[in-house]
C-alpha cells in the first residue's frame, strides 16, 4: 500500500487554550476650556474604536427576579488576589428599558453583577397604622426608589405590595407568611434591602443614628400601641440630633372619628407630645400646656391616650407585639428617616 493511497482523517474540532490579556483605559474627556478641532476629535474617536476592536463584547440579560432600581456595577474576579475589580471593563451601556448591559473587557474572568445595598435609603416616609380588615398591622415604607408594605399578622409578616418596581422580583412572595428573618433575606436577594446593618450610617448620606437604648424602647412601645395608634414619620426627626427621636401620632382605634397628627417626642429620659406640629415654621420642643411626665411612650398612653387606646394595649398578642418589634427594629425607621 502507498501513502497516496492512504485516505486523509479529520480530527474532531476542539476548544484550545489561548492567553487573552488586553489593559486598556479609555481617554478622559478634556478639561473644561480646551479646545480642540473637528480633525482631532474625529482622529481620538478613530483611535479608540481602534482599541476597542480588540476587546471582548459582552452582552447580558439582567435577570427579571432583582430589582435594578440603579444600573449595575459590572466586575471581574481577579483570582490571585481574591478579590472583584472592574480594571478591565470599557464601554459600558446599561438600557433601563430592556434591562440590559453591554461592555467591552480585555479579560474573559468570571463576570459579577452588583448593585448598590443601601439605594433605597434613606426613607423618605414611612407609616404604621392597625389593618382594618385584620388583627394585624400595616407597616409601609416609601424609599428612594419603591415603596414596600408589609402586613404583621401574628409571629409573620407578609410582603403586601412594592410600588414603582421596575421588575416583576419578589411578587411570587406576596401575601405569603413568613418569618421576619425569611422576609428580610428574600428582600436582600432581589436587591430590594430596607434594612441597615448596625454600621450602614457609614455609607448613607442624611441619615441620623439615634441613641440605640432609647431607639430600642421606643420601637418595643410602638409595637404594643401599633394596634391603637397611627405613627408617620416627621421632617423634623433627622435634624432633631442623636438623642431626640421626632414622629407624628394620632389615635386609630375609632375609623368613623379620626384624629389630627400631633407630634410625639421621645428622648431617653422621656417622652412627651408637643405644642407644634408638622407644619409648623420650626421645631419646637416644648411641650404641651399641663402635660405631665411620662418616661416612655407606653406610660403616656396610659394617661393621656383614650379608654380604648389604652384597652387596645392591653389587648395585643404577644406574638404580633414582638414580630411588629422585630420589624421595627430591623428597619430602623427613626434612624433612617
């Protein structure tokens, strides 16, 4: 047999390994006051495209089950230092109304997505008031981007609606019970966190830590009045300081006679109702004429609330009174608003 005779074999076709490593950094755009002309312009633009052919597109689906209240930040992972960077990533494009992104790199590393944790904060209004239409209590808080409502029905809490979502994330979960932990960990992974981390004041701009004992004690009082009392948040609370905790009250209990909001101001020697209200011209810290002194707001509904408010308080579930708390506690509502 000859070797002409030999007929050829094609091997299968396979992937092969091959170093892929492009750095580059696009221009910054001139200072303010330079001039340059239409030739120069054009050539730069010319030269970029240029760099950029040699670059990796990438194109992505953002998925449907996260909130993208903010275009996403795009990462690679750099394995020798364990650690994410975004040194590689060029011409990025995010459409809002598709959702999607696109981008050149010069590396092929694992792609990571992230958002920003605390973009809903800080509040811009919240407000807890007894559900008419069950032994519960609605707590709705409106963030920068959507506002979220809960209903605390015994030890659970339901996720009733989102409003101004931009993706249909989370409404497979609503109306169901669950756990205020499960709650809170179901809103983190679709992006939609309404709860700081005790150090989260380091990164939100406008916010106001209050005196966490007296914060503490405040939500648990909230919590065994949060079926007779409606409580809104004031635009006097932020610049009120660390140690003076300001909301709007008014009694709920009777639908058919409802009354006006007055402002409740509790410190952690006391609490009182004061003489200005929400639309007042200035903060004013004075109390009421002939109020007395109460240290907490429980003690105040006790002399100054109404026969049934004060009923209502002793009427609540314990079981309702610590999953309203525990609500309360994790959002944080005095310190973020």
């Amino acid at each position: 047999m000859t070797i002409s005779s030999l007929v050829p074999v094609q091997l299968p076709k396979q992937l092969q390994h091959m170093k892929y490593k492009v750095q580059y950094r696009a221009p910054s755009p001139p200072p303010p006051g330079v001039t340059r002309t239409p030739e120069e312009i054009e050539a730069e633009i010319k030269k970029v495209e240029a760099e950029y052919e040699k670059l990796a597109l990438v194109f992505i689906e953002l998925p449907q089950d996260v909130m993208w209240s903010e275009p996403p930040v795009i990462c690679q992972w750099y394995e020798p230092r364990q650690l994410w960077i975004s040194t590689y990533i060029n011409d990025y494009k995010f459409n809002e109304d598709k959702l999607t992104v696109q981008f050149r790199t010069g590396v092929l590393w694992p792609i990571g997505i992230a958002t920003l944790r605390y973009s809903n904060m800080p509040f811009q209004g919240w407000d807890i008031r007894p559900d008419p239409n069950s032994p519960g209590v609605i707590i709705s808080v409106t963030g920068v981007c959507v506002t979220a409502t809960w209903l605390c029905v015994g030890n659970t809490v339901r996720l009733r609606w989102i409003a101004n979502a931009t993706t249909p994330a989370l409404t497979e979960h609503f109306e169901k019970p669950y756990s205020v932990k499960k709650m809170i960990q179901l809103m983190r992974e679709a992006a939609c966190d309404f709860f700081p981390d005790f150090d989260a004041h380091n990164h939100i701009e406008g916010s106001c830590p209050k005196e966490w004992v007296a914060e503490r004690h405040t939500y648990h009082a909230m919590a065994f009045l949060s079926r007779a009392y409606n409580f809104q948040w004031s635009r006097w609370n932020v610049s009120a300081g660390s140690r003076n905790i300001v909301m709007q009250i008014r009694e709920a209990v009777d639908r058919k006679r409802e009354a006006k909001f007055q402002l409740l101001h509790t410190t952690p020697q006391r609490a009182t109702i004061l003489k200005c209200n929400e639309l007042s011209q200035e903060l004013n810290l004075e109390p009421l004429a002939g109020l007395q002194f109460y240290p907490d707001l429980f003690t105040l509904n006790m002399s100054y609330g109404s026969v049934d408010a004060r009923r209502a308080a002793f009427n609540m579930k314990y079981k309702l009174v610590e999953t309203v708390f525990s609500m309360l506690q994790e959002l944080k509502l005095c310190s973020y608003s």
